[in-house]
C-alpha cells in the first residue's frame, strides 16, 4: 500500500499517532520544560527574599549601628562655660541656640526648635528637657551635660518638662501600638483585596466601596488600639479619643497608601508598601535610636514616613497635651489622601484600558466565526 504524500511513515517502533508536534489523540503535543526552566521561577522567587533580607539587614544595621548626636540644637541662657566646653568638644554633636529668658528657652523645646536648655546660674546651671517628647535624645543629653558637668565640678540640675510614667518608663509602648497599626494597614488592604476578588476595583463605585470599608476597619482598630492601650492595660490613665483618633488616621494612611500601591503596580505594590513602612520606616521611626541621634539622611526620611509620623502624633497627645501635632497630622493625612487618589484613578483607568483591546479584538473573533462556518 502506496503512503500518500501528505502523509508520514512512522518510524520502527513508533506508534503512527506520535509524530512530532502531535499527541497520541491527534491534537498538538503540550512539550514538557526541562528541569532548569521548571527550576527557574522557584530559584527567582528565593532570589528576591534573599534581596529583601539583605535589603532588612543593611537599613537596620547601617541606620542604628552608630548612633550619635548631630547638631541636636540646645538653647542657652546666659553665659554658660558648660555649654561652650559641650559644643567645643562634642565634634558638632550639639548646635547652641541664645535664648534671651528662661521661659523663651521652655518655649523653644515645647515648638520643637530646641531638644534641652541649659540656664546659667551664679550658683550652677540647669539642664531642661522634655523627655516624653525624645526619650532617646534627652537621655543622651543629659548623659552628655552630666559627665562634663561633673568633670567641671559645675553644680547642674535637671528639669524635666515631660517625664515619662512610672507605667511605661522607655517609652516604647506607644511604639509598638503604632507598629501594630502600620501593620493592620497594609495586611488590611492586602486582605481586602483578596476578598474582594482583585487588587483593582472595577469601578469607581466599587473603589468607593472599598475605602469605606477601610474607613471603617481603621475607625475599630483605632478605638480598639486606645481602648487596649489605656483601661484595658494601664499604660496611660483612662480613655483618650485623641489617641483614638490618631490611631484611625495612621491605619488608615497605611492601607490607602498600600491599596494605592496594590491598584497602581498590582500585587508587587504590597512589597513597595512594606519595603517603605517596614524596612525603612521602623528602624527611623525614633524609638529604638532617636530620630536625632541618625545620620543624614535618616533622620529627615523617618518623620516622612507613617511610623515617624505616627509615633510623633502618638506621643503628643499621650505625654504632650497636643503639642507640636500638626506635622504627624499633616503628614499622615498627605499619605491617605495620595492612597485614595491613586485607588481612584486606577479604578477609573483600568477598566477602559482592558475596553480598548476587547473592542479591537471583537471583530477579528466574528471573522474567525465566520471562516469556521
């Protein structure tokens, strides 16, 4: 019997269905990768947490391996030879600020503008800080104005504007309910997400649903932060709606920011979100070194982020009566309001972007139906 032309001769011991670029069915032969691509996306995912503990490692080391002071400005009043010693030998770790009284010197640390004074006196001088505000850097202040002072044999007493609380004597738990917030933020928004089947809403009006949602999830979380954070444990005296309320903003700052991410850069947006507020937000954030203990840049770049920022509005309305509020605030606000734009426009965008292929694509699809027919 005679092949036809179209037609191939299999070869000895190959089944006549088992051509190359056929399957046994007759449909066309799914070919199986090797070993080293099967190997490549699981070796490339490994490689990007390498990348990012690396990147964990460096932040944390390089930001809080040395800490030290740098310029810290320090109000004087008065002819001060403690001062001057200080600032001669202290190799710019202090910058001094001439204050006229005593009471524009208290008024300089409670605005922000000084971190301590130093008051001179006929019979000694007196150091003044404001501990609740920078435990970090008041601690390192008065260390410093102490051991010269003793080496001087200068009498110096210690004023402080803003003690911490026999209940949190390092400060550090209002830190850690502002981590506890930050991370709420963005494993909210990135739960969300999952539930809602997509990290880009459809519509405008989904991605208005979706942020009430949020709104609402960081309105519990922040009663529920204050209400953990006072009668529940006893770190501060009762009930405090302003920490209430700080604890609503920094949540939701943090998942706005996150779902912005999310709905501009897809998945990939959680990653940026956490690199941002994690790697690089908690060691700046000002708690474990103070912020003005950091190397430039760090210490510019920790109060831009949520942590910084959360943490400062946290402290001044726990220890400060409200005081030097409006730049956390601000900051904060900046982060929901670019979140919530950027939620926004991706839901505004996306949905007329994957319009346009569809629509080109529709023609050639009745064709195809046509030429089948």
């Amino acid at each position: 019997m005679t092949a036809r032309p179209d037609e191939q001769i299999p070869a000895p011991g190959e089944h006549a269905g088992d051509v190359s670029g056929e399957s046994p069915g007759g449909g066309p032969r799914q070919r199986q990768p090797g070993p080293a691509r099967r190997l490549a996306r699981p070796a490339a995912g490994l490689a990007a947490v390498v990348v990012f503990q690396v990147l964990f490692a460096s932040v944390f080391l390089g930001v809080l391996h040395h800490p030290a002071l740098h310029h810290a400005p320090v109000a004087v009043v008065g002819t001060s030879p403690l001062a001057a010693v200080v600032s001669r030998h202290g190799g710019g770790a202090i910058r001094l600020v001439p204050e006229p009284t005593a009471s524009a010197a208290r008024a300089a640390i409670r605005g922000g503008q000084a971190y301590a004074a130093i008051l001179a006196g006929r019979h000694g001088e007196s150091l003044v800080i404001e501990t609740a505000a920078r435990p970090g850097t008041a601690a390192a202040l008065t260390k410093g104005f102490t051991t010269a002072a003793a080496a001087m044999k200068i009498p110096l007493q210690v004023r402080d504007l803003a003690p911490l609380p026999a209940s949190d004597p390092t400060g550090v738990s209002a830190f850690y309910l502002i981590v506890a917030w930050v991370l709420g933020g963005y494993v909210g928004a990135t739960v969300l997400a999952v539930a809602l089947g997509g990290v880009r809403s459809p519509s405008l009006r989904h991605a208005a649903v979706r942020l009430a949602l949020l709104a609402g999830y960081a309105a519990v979380s922040g009663l529920a932060g204050a209400l953990l954070f006072g009668p529940a444990i006893g770190v501060a005296p009762g009930y405090s709606a302003a920490l209430a309320a700080v604890g609503m903003l920094v949540l939701f700052a943090a998942a706005t920011a996150t779902a912005g991410l999310q709905a501009a850069l897809g998945m990939s947006g959680t990653l940026l979100a956490i690199i941002a507020m994690v790697v690089f937000g908690t060691p700046t954030a000002g708690q474990s070194i103070a912020t003005a203990l950091l190397a430039s840049p760090w210490n510019v770049i920790g109060q831009g982020l949520p942590p910084g920022a959360g943490l400062a509005a946290a402290r001044s309305v726990i220890y400060l009566n409200g005081e030097n509020l409006a730049g956390p605030l601000t900051v904060l606000a900046t982060y929901a309001a670019a979140g919530t734009l950027l939620m926004l426009a991706a839901a505004a965008w996306w949905p007329r972007h994957r319009a346009v292929p569809a629509a080109q694509g529709q023609p050639a699809q009745q064709d195809h139906s046509q030429l089948t027919a």
